[in-house]
C-alpha cells in the first residue's frame, strides 16, 4: 500500500463538506483502502452509503485545496501519520462511534497497541490529587499498562510523569496540532514522551488549541483506554466528559475519592454516585479491568505501592461490592459486561505475536513465563506486555510463580 497516498486518500475525506467520522466508517468497511474509496466517491449514492450531496462532493474533488495545503504542511515538517488501513492504527479506535481516519504521531507508535487506562483530571488541583495520580500511574506502568492522557498541566502532567517511568509508558493525546507547543509549561514532559513514549493528534499541522477541540481530544483518550481513572475533577470540569465518553463507549470508569467539602473532587464524588468505581491504587484498577475484560485471575503483579496504600482495603470493599453487576453507566447507558466464555475466546482475532504465544501454550499444560522467552527470542518486557493483553481478553491464565496456562481452571 502507497502509505503517501493512502494519507493524502484520508485528507480528502477529512476535507469534503458535510463528510464526518461515521460515513467514513461505513466507507471503510466496504473499500481495500481510503485512496480506493475516494476513486470510486461517485457511486456512494446508489450503494448507499452516503448522501447525493456528500458522493457529489467528494467526486468532484471540492476536498482538493484544504487537502494539498495539509498534506504539503505535513510533508514538510516530516509527520509520522499513521491511516486507517495502517497495521499500527489502534483497533480499540475503529471501535468508538465517530473515529478519526487518521493520526499525527511522534515517538513510539507500538505503545498503540498496548492495553492503557486513562489518567484524567483538572488543572488546578491539589497536592493530594498530584501525588495519587502520579502513584497510581507509575503503578500501572510498573506492570506493563500504558498511561494515557491530554497533556494538560495538573493532574494530567502528573499522569505522564508517572507512566514514563515504567515498561508500559505513556501517550499524550493532543487538543492542537502536533508541533503546536501548547501547553507551555509542559514542554519538558513533551520532549521526554517524544524519546520514550508517544504524542497523538487528529488535528492538522499548526491548529491551534480551541475549547471546542478538548471535547474531541477527550474521545480518543477514552477511546485508546480500557478504562478511564478521573483523578480530581470539580462537577463541571471537561475531565467529566471523557469519563461520560468512557462510559458511551463500554469502558470502565474510575474515580479517587477526596475530602468532604473540597470543591475539586465534587465530580469524583458525582461519578461514584453513579455507579464509577471508588480506587485508590493501581492494583484495584486492574482487579475490575480483569474481572470485566476476562477471567478473574490470579497472582494481579501489582507494583510496590511504595506505602501509598493507607485505606485501601476500605476502598477495595466499596469496588467489590459494585463490581459484580459491573461499574454503572455513568450517564452512558452501559450494559454490565460478562467475562468472555471459552467459545469466544476461541474466537478472537489475535495478532501475530499473540497467535506465536498461544500457539505454544495450547501444546504444553503449562509454562514459565522465562521459558516462553526464550522458546520465542523475545526480551521479557515484549513477552510480559503480550501476556498481559491476553490476559485482559481473557485467553490465558496466570498461576502464581508465573506460569502461564492456555485451558480453563
């Protein structure tokens, strides 16, 4: 596939007048490629997948200016873009009702596939809020999860700092365009994601952050996480809409408790009101992902707490009690989530390097997890984050001294 042009394919889409996210899903779902798609915009209509107004359009090529500007911009800032017919594109993405035809990247683009949990919350915080975010993102990335978030300053910043210090890292999903230097003040965990970890945008080379564009920053984060953890929020604070977002997409949705009358966590105590899950470390955040991702597992390898555990086994308490039916809809109407049976996990679409480890597990009862290292040549960290995908879907099994087995307890 001409990548060049299957990128210049996605501008013309993105640039046709009243042509958003939800046909181009259609249009993906039906054509090879985007380039094959735009080829063919005159017969949208009567296949039915767009309006006259919309394959009339894209036909006659009213896309083509905005397109060749940005393409040319992104050219010569020498962007990584990553398209939707591009094997690093996140298939969690494809999944949300109104999903981006293309991504701006910088850094490590494999961090796209990892399993992440969302890290949010508000700019003006506390130092408690800062202190629990960054704990508990250091704790997820300790065993493999990446930290996802906006690059904001507060809670946000702290989220970044935190997952940049484990296996699992993080990603900084960007409201602006990617060489757009905003916000100021966060410029050095900037430079720190671009060597280790990863910055996204949809947004075109040069835009400049607008409040209308948060709202639609936050879908992504939400959408490349498995859940969303607000850390602090007040009760109109935008971190709300990820986690309603969250909640709208299927995905589980966290929340820190904080002081009684603290005006920056009264949309904490809104979201566990209605049904969001009270942590207060990283090891309460996985025990639900797994309970609604797979199988309860066994021997959770959280990280040291590092002493940040005081009242975690009342918090604990309160998240078993809620998490049976599973978390609530937190306005999203959310269906509680069953863990998969055998049939389904039978059923699923594995990559390549979860394919090569069941392939080996299926023919042995069990086995360590340093010998599937080095039956597969790959170094432990590749080996620890692949497992632990399968684990949350749900197709392995970790018994404790870490062995791992393919077959049903």
């Amino acid at each position: 596939m001409d990548l060049q042009r299957e990128f210049f394919a996605c501008l013309a889409l993105k640039h046709t007048p009243g042509l958003g996210a939800k046909v181009w899903r259609e249009l993906f779902a039906v054509y090879p490629s985007a380039y094959e798609a735009v080829r063919d915009a005159a017969s949208w209509y009567d296949r039915e997948l767009s309006s006259r107004a919309q394959a009339r359009a894209c036909a006659r090529e009213v896309w083509r200016e905005k397109a060749e500007a940005e393409f040319k911009e992104a050219r010569r800032l020498d962007m990584d873009v990553v398209t939707w017919f591009d094997p690093r594109f996140p298939a969690s993405l494809k999944e949300i009702p109104d999903p981006p035809a293309l991504l701006y990247v910088r850094g490590d683009t494999t961090l796209l596939g990892n399993p992440g949990v969302a890290v949010v919350g508000a700019r003006e915080c506390t130092r408690l809020g800062l202190e629990t975010a960054g704990r508990i993102s250091a704790q997820l990335s300790e065993i493999g999860i990446t930290v996802i978030s906006g690059l904001a300053l507060g809670i946000d910043r702290q989220a970044h700092l935190g997952g940049l210090k484990g296996l699992g890292s993080s990603i900084a999903v960007l409201g602006c365009g990617l060489n757009v230097d905003y916000p100021q003040g966060n410029s050095d965990v900037r430079r720190e994601l671009y060597g280790k970890g990863l910055v996204v945008s949809e947004f075109a080379p040069g835009m400049e952050p607008r409040g209308r564009h948060f709202p639609v920053r936050n879908r992504l984060i939400s959408g490349l996480s498995l859940g969303v953890l607000v850390a602090e929020a007040a009760h109109n604070s935008g971190s709300l809409i990820t986690a309603r977002l969250a909640g709208e997409q299927g995905k589980d949705v966290f929340a820190l408790p904080g002081p009684l009358g603290q005006p920056t966590f009264t949309g904490c105590h809104k979201l566990i009101k209605q049904g969001a899950a009270l942590v207060e470390s990283a090891s309460d955040i996985v025990e639900i992902l797994r309970f609604d991702f797979a199988r309860e597992l066994a021997e959770v390898p959280d990280p040291d707490p590092d002493g940040g555990d005081a009242g975690v086994d009342v918090a604990r308490a309160v998240v078993k009690k809620k998490k049976a039916p599973a978390m609530a809809d937190c306005g999203g109407g959310r269906k509680p989530r069953k863990r998969p049976p055998l049939v389904e996990r039978e059923a699923m679409v594995l990559s390549a390097d979860e394919k090569r480890i069941m392939d080996i597990l299926d023919s042995v009862d069990k086995m360590h997890i340093d010998s599937l290292g080095r039956e597969l040549g790959w170094d432990s960290a590749t080996v620890s984050r692949v497992l632990l995908m399968l684990e949350m879907r749900g197709a392995v099994s970790q018994l404790p001294g870490m062995w791992y087995l393919a077959r049903e307890e």
